[in-house]
C-alpha cells in the first residue's frame, strides 16, 4: 500500500520540477513511510511514497521494465503476481525484482491497457510508456483504492489523495455544488465528482489514457446480475462458496510483514478471522475497540469469536476525544465525509498498527450477501407506492413543507410523496429529510439544479433484473460500498500506514455472489443466508444469529454531551455564518432540539460540522493547511 503522485512536465524546469514532486509527496507520506522514489524526464513527474510488504529490498518505485521504455508507480496489492509472473518469463520478459509491481509491467508489455483485466488484487497506478508519450490511469475493479486527477488542456496532475493535488499550483478550488448535493443528501460524494468543481475522481473499474493533452475513458469490468435459474443445489452452492473464500484469504495472507485481522464479532469479520485460523499455523492476531457508552460496544461478540477460533486477540477501550480526532479526519479524508464510523476504524487502524503493518477486514459482506437491515425493509410503504408518483408529489409535499421540521409526520410524507417502487428506506437520503430547510435561500438555488438521485437512477435503467432486493444490491456495491466504506477504510487506515485488504471482495467471489439467485442471500427473514449456512462449521452458533450492530458510534450521545458545546462554536461561528450556506435560524433549532432530546439530529449535526470544519482546512485562506 502506497501513494502515488505525479504530473505532466508541461514546461517546467527541472528544480521547479523536483521541488512540486517532493511538495505532493510529503502531502502522502502517511501512505508510505518506508521510502519515496521520483522519475523524471521531459514529459513526465512520478512519484511514490512506499510501505513495504513485498520484496523489501529490491521493490522501490517508481519501477522501469528491463527494456526501460516504460515506468510505472503503483498503489496496492496484486495477489496473482507469482502466477502472472510465471506466465510471463516463460513469453520472454525479464524480471528484475520479486515484487507484484514489475508484474503490471510485464502484463502491459504483452497486453497493453487491457493488462488490467488478468490483475486480480486492489490498485491504482501511473504508467508511462516513453516510446508512444502516453500515459495510463487505472482502477481496481470494486474501488478499493483511490485516484484523482486534474486536467487542463496539455496538464495533467493526479494522487492518491487530492490534497497533493492541491499542493500544486494554480490548482482551482472552485466548489462543485452537484457534489454538495449528494454530501448533503447521502453523506459521500460519487466518483467522478469531488467537492472541486476541477478536480475528478477516477472511478471503479475504469482506466484513463492521457496523450497528445487528451483525456479518454473505458471501463473494462461490470458487476454482473442474478442468475434466476436453478443453477446448482444448496450443497453445491456451499461447497463453492468455501473453496473461494478459502482462496480469496490465502492469497491476501501473502506479506512479508506482520499480518492481523479486523475483529468486531459480526458475521463478515468473524469469517474472515476464522479462515485465516484455519490456513495459519501461527496464532492469528485480531484487533477491536470497546466504547465505554453502553450499548455500542461489541467487544463480548469478538471474544466469543477469538476464543472459539483461538486467535491473539487485542481489545481497546475508546472513550472518545472527538475533539482533537475530528480536524484530523477531515484532513485526511480530503472532502466532506458524512460517515461517522470513520471514528471507530481510525482508532482500530491505529491499535492494530502498533502490532502490525497489513490487516484483513469483513468489508463488502453485506453489499455482497444482503446484511443490511434495510434490505429486510425493502417492501415497506409498497402499497402506497403503487400510487402515480406525481400524483403523491401533488398532494403531500405541500402538507410535509407546511410541518415544523421536527414533526415526525413531516418525513414520512416526504417519503411517500417521493419514493418510488425501487426504493429502499434510505434511498431519499439522510433521515430526517431536511435538506432543504437547513441550507440558506442562495444555496438552495444552486442545489436545486441537480438532483442526488441521479447515479442511482442511472445504475438502475441499467438492469435487466427485476428483484428489487438484486436491484438495492447491485446500486450499494456500485455506490455505497465504493464512496462510502472503501474509502472510509482506506483513509483511516492509510493515515497509520496500515494496509487493509478486503477478501469478500475479490472479484472471482464478488462475481458468485452477484449471480446468486436472491433466495440464496435472505431467506425466511435470515440474512447473508448461505454465507451463514458455510459458517455453521467455523463459528459459534450465537455469532450467526446475533443482531447487526454495525460500526456504531454513539454520536448522539456525544452531541448531547461533551461535545455539544464545541458544536456549537464551529456551527454558530461567525465564519459560518459569513459563509451564508446554512440557515442559522435551522442551525439553531437543530442543535437545541437535539441537546434536549426532542429530536435525534445527530447524523446532520455530524454532517455540517465536518462540512464547516472542511472548509476552514481546504478552503478558507486565513486557515487552510495546503
């Protein structure tokens, strides 16, 4: 896991050169901190920021193949690199180096662009090639790890962070309110959006080719659909099931350093934890973290696991200092970010970095096999659905506005005005629904010219498939999963040097469980149905059946208590209400609603306060870092 960086020369000098790349790599050295590396000619900026885990000695980037008309620098982990390796000495590619990187190299050699379908792994890389003067973004297939860009005419820049990219001059900051909107509706904003108008986000499965000052796109891998035949029986299915699980565990245990597991006790973890205690002669070491505010705490569930899988298991107790935790999320994450459980996997990241330096996690689970609870939820409010939907609008939108924003009534007639057939409970955005009281008359205007829904509409014209539970599936792996959980978990576990791999998500994997027929992922009212049933044989019976808690953060709590009045400070601040994007008069019934507890606003009182903490870090002159 590294970071990457790097600019078309663009006519600058070689010191104006040198000195905008070691700018960008200081901004990553979070990402690698055991090494930075630069290539530089006059077309082209690389640079890499290293932490090592494969070939320590020999693996420094940016990295030239044996012929030298190509250089790459390369983020991630390619577990299939001893097979791609073989493959390709046997057609004639010399290998310098035993790292997964020179097998990129080696596969554009003799595929070209198309090398990214034969990488089964996470990564996101720059390779250039000399000979031709063009240069290739690319993307894992799920959007494990980041890139971004900045493209003006024969300029390019990109990093695995957009705040190198904001190091570099003459880099606008000009706000995106398309992407505003969907921060203030979901809480993330979706690739190709960032907060900056200038500035993109690559997207999944997706490769950029830069030549000649033009920009194009192709994606080469889809996510597929449901298979709704009978194609094997339940036995089989299970059979299946394991032997890629199995695989998809082994290879992410390849490292060369200290290697752990992720372990809250849900299903997702625990699995992981337990095929890796089955492939592993060496005690697995496993890390959680403990909230004293009870409730929140799932440490018992990941005891009940450790010890039935007889791992080393590490527990820390977080009483929160969300204080001087939060300007540190914002800077790391680079734009707004709405989800609060970025809290628990920083300080989980940070724990399990002080043992080791690559951890595997459950994530992708529920997308995958259906665990949310808004699945089990998904035909809720069908009957009035079934309603023309511009006749709902008609007539419950003007009581729903009428309403006091704290008017329980108010939201569910703003969801059923709204709402259509494919809809799940949280499809309209955060709860409560308002979005449009809370922002100022100006930037309602602004907002009012997009509309958040859209890439969801998008993602489902594209389906065949009429299920509505593969049809909230197949838009939370396209959406949320990607904006949401990666890029949650490849930040806070980037900001302490920790590399976290994924194994739901490999694609051979992710591939057999889109095409389950929906009956194998909840069935009766039990989620993640044949996942669990392969679990019978690993954990323990009460692992299985216990509720979902997820990654809860008692916020709150914390917005009632000790943090409501630092939250009024940033929110109420005279810089804020300068700015003239929330209204103070909301703002003010908002907070005072909350702190009494006469309406749970926290999941917004988190939302605006990194919002406005955002802007004090990346935009505001008199105080921003970069």
């Amino acid at each position: 896991m590294c970071g990457i960086y790097g600019f078309t020369q663009n006519g600058l000098k070689q010191p104006e050169a040198e000195t905008l790349l070691q700018r960008m790599g200081q901004m990553l050295r979070h990402r690698g901190p055991d090494g930075e590396g630069a290539h530089l000619d006059d077309d082209i900026a690389l640079g890499h920021r290293r932490l090592k885990i494969i070939d320590l000695e020999s693996g420094d980037q940016p990295m030239h193949d044996w012929l030298g008309r190509y250089v790459i620098s390369f983020n991630g982990e390619i577990y299939n690199f001893k097979e791609l390796r073989q493959q390709f000495e046997q057609q004639g590619f010399r290998f310098r180096t035993r790292s997964d990187t020179e097998a990129i190299l080696a596969a554009y050699h003799f595929m070209g662009k198309r090398c990214v379908e034969s990488l089964q792994g996470m990564f996101a890389f720059a390779l250039w090639d000399k000979a031709e003067k063009k240069l290739l973004l690319a993307r894992d297939r799920l959007g494990k790890k980041p890139l971004y860009y900045f493209h003006q005419g024969a300029r390019l820049v990109f990093a695995s962070e957009m705040k190198a990219i904001l190091s570099a001059p003459n880099v606008p900051r000009e706000i995106d309110f398309e992407a505003l909107n969907h921060y203030l509706t979901f809480g993330y904003i979706p690739a190709p959006l960032t907060i900056f108008k200038h500035i993109r986000k690559m997207q999944a499965a997706q490769y950029l080719t830069f030549f000649d000052g033009t920009v194009s796109f192709e994606d080469y891998w889809a996510l597929p659909e449901p298979e709704n035949g009978v194609l094997k029986s339940e036995e089989e299915l299970v059979e299946e099931l394991e032997v890629l699980l199995t695989s998809a565990v082994d290879l992410r245990l390849i490292s060369e350093v200290p290697l752990g597991a992720f372990l809250s006790g849900g299903t997702d973890s625990s699995a992981i934890v337990a095929m890796m205690a089955k492939l592993n002669q060496q005690p697995v070491r496993t890390f959680t973290i403990d909230f004293s505010e009870e409730g929140f705490s799932e440490v018992d569930d990941a005891r009940r696991v450790a010890s039935h899988c007889g791992v080393e298991h590490n527990v820390l107790k977080v009483s929160t200092d969300a204080i001087n935790i939060l300007p540190k999320l914002v800077w790391y994450f680079d734009e707004p970010f709405g989800d609060a459980s970025a809290i628990p996997t920083y300080y989980v990241s940070q724990l399990a970095r002080k043992h080791v330096t690559v951890i595997l996690s459950g994530d992708g689970g529920d997308e995958l096999f259906a665990g949310y609870r808004s699945y089990m939820q998904k035909d809720q409010y069908s009957t009035i659905k079934r309603l023309p939907r511009r006749l709902r609008r008609k007539f419950l939108v003007p009581i729903a506005h009428a309403l006091p924003i704290q008017a329980r009534a108010r939201n569910f007639l703003k969801y059923a005005a709204y709402a259509t057939s494919d809809d799940g409970p949280q499809a309209l955005g955060i709860y409560p629904y308002i979005k449009e009281d809370i922002v100022t008359r100006s930037i309602r205007r602004e907002l009012s010219a997009f509309n958040a829904t859209t890439p969801r509409q998008n993602i489902l014209a594209t389906l065949k498939s009429a299920d509505k539970l593969a049809r909230l599936q197949y838009v939370d792996a396209k959406l949320y999963l990607p904006e949401d959980i990666l890029m949650k978990v490849d930040r806070m576990s980037m900001a302490h040097s920790l590399e976290t791999r994924a194994p739901l998500l490999d694609y051979r994997l992710v591939e057999f469980a889109a095409r389950l027929p929906v009956h194998f992922k909840m069935q009766n009212g039990v989620t993640k149905y044949l996942l669990k049933k392969l679990l019978l044989k690993y954990l323990p019976p009460e692992t299985l059946v216990k509720k979902k808690q997820g990654f809860a953060v008692p916020i709150n709590r914390w917005f009632q208590q000790q943090l409501n009045g630092y939250t009024a400070e940033v929110l109420l601040d005279q810089r804020c209400r300068q700015r003239g994007y929330f209204n103070l008069a909301v703002m003010q019934k908002v907070l005072q609603h909350h702190a009494t507890g006469r309406r749970d606003y926290s999941e917004w009182i988190w939302l605006l306060l990194n919002l406005e903490l955002w802007f004090q870090t990346f935009v505001d002159p008199a105080t921003r870092k970069i």
